[in-house]
C-alpha cells in the first residue's frame, strides 16, 4: 500500500487488541464462506460491516498499515456473494469506495447504520430468500439501537460479532451518582440497551449504617446481563461468553461478543475465542 492510499482520511492508530479482534473475525470468515459454498440451497451469503471506516488503519505496536474488517473480507475465499460497507464519516467512506473501486457486489454506504441496515441491507439477508449474513457490529461506543440488534436476532439468518463498548457505557450513563446523569445521556443508553432495564442491574441497594445504599455493579455482571438478552429478548438461540478486550493498561474497553441463529457457527467461533480469551498485550 502506498502513500495514495492515505489520501481521503486520517487512518485510526489501532492497538493490539484491535488487531486481536480482526483476526477473530477474519478466522470465522473464512469458516463461514467454505460452509455456505457447499450448500446448494443457499442462495447468496452477505458480508456486513456497520462502522467500516477506511478499510485500513494503522497498527501502533508496528507503525505499519494493516488491513480492517472491509478488506479483510474481500480478500476471504471462497468469497461473499455479497458486501454491504457502512460509515457515518464521508471521508471514510468515500476513501473506502476508492480504495475497494468499482465491484458490482460491493456496496458502500455512507450514513448512519441504525437507518441504513434495516431498509437497504437485512431486506437483502432474508431466510425465507434461502440468503444469509454475517454482520460486524463494531461502533466506536454506543451508537447502535437495540432494534438493529434485535431485528438481526429474529430474522433466523443473521449472525453478528458484537462491540459491547463497557467503557462508553461507563462514561455515558452508569455513574455512582445517577442523579448526575444527564437525560440525553440516560436517553442514549435505553436506546443501546432497549429499554431502562439496564438500572436494575447495574445498581443493587445494600443495607449501611444509615439505611439502605445504592452500589454499582462489577462490568462482569452487566455484560452476562447484556448477554443474556441477547438470548431471551434478541432472540439469538447461541451466544456466546464474550471476550473481554482491553487497552495499554489491562483496563477492559469493550467486550466482544458471538451471536448466532445456528449451532455450527457457534462451535467454530468457541473453538476460536478459547484460543484468544486468555490472551495478554
């Protein structure tokens, strides 16, 4: 890659966990393309990333440019029948389309996600349509709706890797003091989260001296919270324990999760994340 390619945006410095994640996801790619090639019935397999960015960044550890989830899944074979790139950042996208060109079944779409998967991209993931897709739900921090997530999980064809932003969530809404919590800010999680039931859970009153006190629970807790709403109320029949994912100071930043409507994806991606889940910078 030259100096060209840098032309339309300024890449993301990524660290090692980033790269962690691509690797994970590249793995059950090329998993997942072998599998459908083989059955007949299947009439096209879709590769979706929600927040593709570039297609390129930068890794810190090397300084080097390393290819992101778009380009890594072109380059997957037996390939996509299908790619439907997507990016808020016009910069992005449009570096993106240049660099990826001009393919008839490579879509990249510039907007926000939360529109754009619901009328342009799972229509064309249906099951009924014998069509199926792996989707990459990776925001920055929580910019996703509930209802993207949850429309992937009943469709019965969509199988998602996740960003559980646990640092975002942090920032934005689960304080000590909820008073202080702003309402736009209380808006944005009920709409990550689905509903406000993420209080409950992440709050517990514990008997003091004076009364009763409200303590915030561990991420731990919150995250197999979120995980098992994936189950119950997603409706996803596999998901998996998430992997933790972390930064220069071991602190975790988000937690990756699997989510699938079949129990083969869900074997391969364990047999993947046992292989990485103990993993240190």
């Amino acid at each position: 890659m030259g100096d060209t390619m840098m032309s339309g945006s300024k890449l993301n410095e990524v660290g090692y966990w980033t790269e962690l994640k691509l690797e994970i996801v590249k793995k059950y790619a090329s998993a997942y393309t072998g599998i459908l090639a083989k059955q007949r019935a299947i009439q096209g397999y879709v590769y979706v990333d929600a927040f593709s960015g570039p297609g390129v960044h930068v890794s810190r550890q090397t300084g080097e440019y390393i290819l992101g989830s778009p380009l890594n899944a072109l380059n997957v074979q037996p390939p996509f029948s299908e790619y439907h790139f997507i990016d808020a950042d016009r910069d992005k996208a449009e570096e993106l389309r240049r660099i990826v060109g001009r393919q008839e079944n490579v879509f990249v779409h510039e907007g926000d996600c939360n529109q754009i998967l619901p009328s342009q991209v799972f229509p064309r993931c249906r099951y009924e349509d014998y069509r199926r897709a792996l989707c990459l739900l990776d925001p920055y921090g929580i910019h996703l709706d509930w209802k993207i997530v949850e429309s992937a999980g009943r469709s019965r064809s969509i199988e998602i890797f996740l960003n559980f932003s646990i640092m975002d969530i942090n920032r934005t809404a689960l304080w000590r003091n909820q008073g202080k919590v702003s309402q736009a800010a209380v808006d944005r999680m009920n709409r990550f989260w689905g509903d406000d039931s993420w209080r409950e859970i992440a709050y517990q009153k514990e008997p003091g001296l004076f009364g009763s006190v409200t303590d915030k629970r561990s991420n731990e807790v919150v995250a197999e919270a979120y995980r098992r709403r994936l189950e119950s109320e997603a409706g996803f029949p596999f998901v998996l324990e998430p992997i933790p994912m972390r930064n220069s100071s071991n602190a975790v930043v988000y937690y990756l999760y699997f989510a699938s409507p079949n129990k083969t994806g869900h074997r391969i991606v364990s047999d993947i994340f046992s292989k990485y889940r103990d993993r240190t910078a």
